[in-house]
C-alpha cells in the first residue's frame, strides 16, 4: 500500500512537473511568437507606409512639374504683362483650356494677377474673380515670394467642389528673374 500511494505521488508528480513545463514552454513560444509576428507585421505596415508616402511624393512632384511647366510659357508671361490685350486674353484662355485638356485629376488651372485677379481659368466664367483679399492676399503672395517658386499650400477643402484638393500656386517671374508679375 506504501509502495502504491508512493508511486502515485511519484506519478502525480512528474505529471505536474510535465504539466507546468509544456505550460512554461507555451507560454515562451507563444509569446516569442507573438512579438516576432508584431515586429514583423510592423516592419511591413512601416515598408507598406515608407512606398504609399513615396508614390504621394512622386504624384505631387510630377503636378508641380505640369504647373511650373504651365506657367513658364510665353503665353502666360505675355498675357501678364499686358493682360488689357483682347488678343492675348484669347491666346492664353485657348492654351489653358488646351493645357488642363491633358491633365488628369486637377480641379482647375488659371492664371492670376498678383492681386489674384483671374484673368484665363479653364473653367472661363471663374475669368474675373478675385479669390483673396486682406490678410489671406498677404499670406499667400508672403509664401510664393519667400519661396521664390511653388507654394504647396497641401491639402485643403475646395472651395469650388468641396473635394479635397492639392492647393498649389506658382508665381510667374518676369524674364529677369525677379519681378514677380502674376502666379498660376
């Protein structure tokens, strides 16, 4: 009877020892596991994010490079110098109406007076508006100078569609290089 209940414990005890080690060795595993799973779900979320910020990058760039391409034409520069000139009008409304033809996914494209005045939009009944005065006419014309080039004023509400939109304007220099005669 000794010998029984002596083996019996003896069972019980190595069945509780087993017990606890395969317990310990799930838990290690499953925590190893876990935390190698999170890494590396982690690193590929990041890798995931690192790609989309870049092709968002790329996207914008090539957008500023058509809108620094729109407004370096002659046309513009022209039509800025002397934007009283019927006939320029015609030409510069007729080359931005072309020039938006070709873009994909743009909400609109013109050519303003330094004091925002439209003067060629390829949507021609905007032709005329002012889009700023006061304060937010000094904060814009601020930024296009201090950055002697394109300012991306990011992503904003549009006013026109209420769609999210790429706000970018480009100020158009005269052909000495500094004086700023209008922006696109």
């Amino acid at each position: 009877m000794k010998s029984r209940r002596m083996s019996t414990a003896i069972t019980a005890t190595i069945i509780l020892v087993n017990l606890v080690c395969v317990l310990l060795l799930y838990l290690v595993a499953n925590m190893t596991m876990t935390t190698m799973m999170k890494r590396s779900e982690m690193e590929n979320l990041h890798d995931s994010l690192h790609v989309q910020t870049e092709i968002i990058q790329e996207y914008i760039h090539h957008q500023e490079d058509l809108l620094y391409t729109y407004g370096d034409s002659d046309v513009v520069r022209a039509f800025l110098k002397n934007p009283d000139d019927s006939a320029l009008q015609a030409e510069a409304q007729a080359y931005t109406e072309r020039f938006y033809s070709r873009l994909e996914s743009w909400e609109g494209l013109y050519i303003g007076e330094w004091d925002t005045h439209i003067i060629a939009h390829s949507s021609p009944e905007a032709v005329g508006m002012v889009t700023r005065e006061g304060e937010p006419l000094l904060q814009l014309q601020n930024e296009m100078a201090s950055r002697n080039g394109l300012y991306n004023a990011g992503i904003i509400v549009s006013p026109a569609s209420g769609k999210l939109i790429i706000s970018m304007y480009c100020p158009v220099f005269d052909t000495d290089g500094n004086t700023i005669l209008g922006y696109v």
